[in-house]
C-alpha cells in the first residue's frame, strides 16, 4: 500500500469541507510518541496482552461456525469470562436461515470420477442416471426435452444458477450438473433454498465440453451423482452482551459506547485472529475498564454469525428501541487485530468520512505512537449495522490482510503480541479519554467531532 502524504493543521475544527476523503495528511514533523493523556496510563497500566493472548488461544481450539455446537461454547466461555470480571452478561439468541454445506460431494461418469463442487443450498441426494443436455437452461431450450429422471447438465451463464436448477428440475430432472464457461473452479449459490430444488454440482469448463462433445456425438453417458448432508433451515446463534453502567448514576451522561467484535470463524478455520483476536481484546477491555470512574456507559458485545453476512450485529442493532439506539455515541469495532502476517493498523467507517470514533482514535494514537492512525471507507464487519443507523463507527483491523485470512492456517502461532497490545491501547485510551469523568468540558456530540488541535490523517490504496 502506498499513501500519498499532504500536511493539514486542523486547529479549530475536524472537518472535511475543504478535504476529500481521497486526501492524506501526516503528522507534524514534531510529534513525539509518549506524550499520554494524563488518563492514559490508568488503562494501559491495567491491560495484559497474555490475556489476550491466551484467551485467543483457547477459542483457536476449533472453527466457530455460527450455529454450531463448537461456537455456542465459545459464547458461554465468554459470558463466563465477563461474569469472572463482575458483569452481569446476556446471552442473546437469534435465528437466520442458514444453510449446512455437504460432507460429500461425488460425481462418476461411465465410470470415470470428476472433481464436483457443490451450491449452497443444494439438495441432498444420490442420483444414477443418463445425462441430457440443455444448453443454458433456459425453457425455450427445455422444450421437447426428455428429463424425465435424468440428470441434465447445463452451461454456466445468461440466467442465475437457482432458474437453471428450477427450470430443469420443473421438466423432470433428477439431478443437475453446471460445468463452468472459462477457465478455474466455479462455486456459487443457487440464492436460497427451495423444497423444488434437486441435487447439483459444478464442474470444470474442460470436463463439462467434454461430456456435451460425447452427447451430441452420439454417445450414451450415464453419471453417478451424491451429494450428502446438505440441509437448509432455521439456525440459532447468539450475541453476548455485557455493560459497564456510569459509576455515579448522578453524572451519568447518558450516553453509550459498544466495543464489538464477532466470535464466529467460517468452515474449516481456527479463527485464532478472525476473530477470535477481536473477541479476546473485547473481553480484556471490559477487564482492564471494569472498576474505572467513568461518566458513560461502556457496553461490550460479541457477535455471532457475522461471517454469514453481519446478521448477529444486525439483530442487534435492529431490535434496540429507537430511545436506546439514539443514546449510543459510538462503536469501536475489532476485527482481526493481531495477526504478524498483516499489514499497519487501520480504521474504516461506512461512509469514508471522519467521525468520533476516528477522532478519539487518532488522538490516542498521536499521542501513544507519534502518528495518528489512518482511515478510509470500508465496510464488511459488524461496524456496518451501526454506521447505518447513524451511529458514529469504524472498524479496526490491519491492511493487507494475512495471507491466512479464512484458512486452516489461521492459528495462535500467527498472533503477534505487540499488535495485541498497540491496538488494546489506542482503542482503550480513545475509549476512556470519553468516558472518563476526568475528560474536560463537554463532551463531543453525536457525529459531530469536537475541536481538537491534531492533524488527520486519511488513507487511500493506490495501485
């Protein structure tokens, strides 16, 4: 990543009337690092990085697919780990339709075995039986055809993946094939499920001209296709939720701050940074901040399912009371914090565009590093659903990803303590430097950064 570099003072005001989100600024050339808040070292004094690193060790153990028995233990040890720092914590449960990937996924042609990859939302099934051919699929193409408990094999393109399967399972079709039309694997999703849909699966472009050139030379190709296991329905994961209220219910400000992670991991992945590194900070927060004074609400949440598209974050927000969405100032999101592999530390908000969340940020990390860290607009984790609704938000998380990003490979081994520890205290001292009682006049409003004498500091990939 580049980052092309322009110097702006920012002395009365935190603004980008004047700046687009495509310009940068460094720090000035004076800026020294160790110049602490004077309420700074009472968080980083209280935050251990073994913590953190054990707690993400423990989590590593195994993939936490949302809905899975392994990830509902994940969520019971963090509510457990709350509670042994003196929080009340909620469990809370919510349903999506989901969808269970086959254990396997065979296809033989007149003998010969091929190499299928399945569609989310497959049917299961075992099918023996000849193969027909019907073009892209598409019902002009499927008229005076015979399908009658065939397996039709179809090419990919013009029409989505779920009409090819409908329009050949409406004509008899027992089974399907979708070989691909260029080069590589194809993997794709028939869009949701369907009590119509048949069992299918993909294969190469190769493999699948190679039948069609058989078939329409004449020759009778009978396939063998399995695919077992695949099931779609109503899946149950769970958010934990635990609050740290304001110490002195007499000058409590009534406003709120989230710090969230997501505790589930996708198939096959130990998750030791996605997320189980966002999951462990969040805890050790709620630890290091449990018993300091503050004049706002710190509320800790771990969510679940946001590999299947940020829905335990979505349940969340969208199920808070109007009265109860508007108290919340701001949403510092963790996501894979600590990983050597990765690159610098970033934040993202939804829009591009500086917020609180960026501001108390690049404040603590000017002060704790000498250099503020960047932002620019990124969305893909559960800081979304908040920014949505008008929340100030952003994303902490390394740019470039680890190559093990979604791999096997994402284990403890790849965990770097010192980027545990940087981002727990930048994230810790932006939190306390307003929630603190100490924090000198008034508080900045909702989506209105406050006046500061700092410099921004904006990112931008450049090819």
């Amino acid at each position: 990543m580049k980052k092309a570099i322009l110097s702006i003072a920012l002395v009365t005001s935190l603004t980008l009337s004047s700046v687009g989100v495509q310009a940068f600024a460094s720090p000035a050339v004076t800026t020294q690092s160790g110049v602490h808040n004077v309420l700074d070292n009472r968080v980083i004094n209280k935050i251990n990085v073994e913590n953190i690193y054990n707690t993400i060790d423990y989590l590593q153990q195994s993939p936490r697919v949302a809905a899975t028995e392994e990830e509902y233990q994940a969520v019971l040890y963090i509510k457990e780990q709350f509670e042994a720092y003196g929080y009340e914590a909620e469990i809370q449960p919510f349903e999506f339709f989901g969808f269970t990937a086959p254990h396997t996924v065979d296809l033989m042609v007149n003998g010969t075995s091929l190499t299928p990859n399945s569609f989310t939302y497959t049917a299961s099934g075992e099918v023996n039986a000849e193969l027909e051919y019907v073009g892209l699929g598409r019902p002009l193409e499927l008229e005076g055809k015979d399908l009658e408990g065939k397996i039709a094999i179809i090419q990919r393109g013009e029409i989505s993946f779920g009409d090819k399967v409908l329009n050949a399972a409406r004509a008899g079709a027992a089974g399907v094939i979708i070989f691909n039309n260029t080069t590589g694997a194809l993997n794709g999703t028939l869009g949701g499920a369907n009590d119509e849909f048949v069992p299918v699966v993909s294969i190469s472009q190769a493999e699948g001209t190679a039948l069609v050139s058989q078939l329409e030379g004449g020759e009778s190709v009978e396939a063998s296709l399995t695919v077992l296991g695949a099931e779609s329905g109503l899946r149950t994961s769970n958010n934990v939720i635990a609050s740290k209220k304001a110490t002195n219910k007499n000058k409590d400000n009534g406003n709120v701050i989230v710090v969230s992670s997501h505790h589930d991991s996708v198939p096959g992945a130990p998750g030791a940074n996605d997320n189980a590194s966002g999951t462990a900070m969040v805890l050790e927060l709620a630890r290091a901040m449990k018993n300091l004074p503050t004049d706002t609400e710190i509320r800790f949440a771990t969510f679940g399912a946001e590999e299947l598209g940020l829905i335990g974050s979505r349940h969340y927000v969208n199920t808070l009371p109007e009265s109860e969405l508007n108290r919340i100032a701001a949403n510092f999101n963790l996501d894979m914090v600590g990983s050597k592999d990765a690159g610098d530390l970033v934040m993202r908000t939804v829009n591009g565009q500086p917020n609180l969340v960026t501001e108390l940020a690049q404040s603590s990390s000017l002060r704790l590093n000498g250099a503020p860290t960047p932002f620019s607009q990124g969305g893909s984790s559960d800081h979304v659903p908040f920014g949505e609704k008008g929340v100030p938000a952003a994303l902490f998380i390394h740019s470039p990803l680890e190559p093990w990003y979604h791999t096997p490979e994402d284990t403890i081994d790849k965990i770097s303590k010192e980027k545990l520890e940087d981002v727990a205290q930048i994230v810790g001292t932006a939190i306390y430097d307003y929630a603190s009682f100490d924090n000198m006049g008034p508080k900045p409003k909702k989506g209105k950064p406050q006046s500061v004498d700092t410099h921004m500091y904006f990112e931008e990939d450049v090819q």
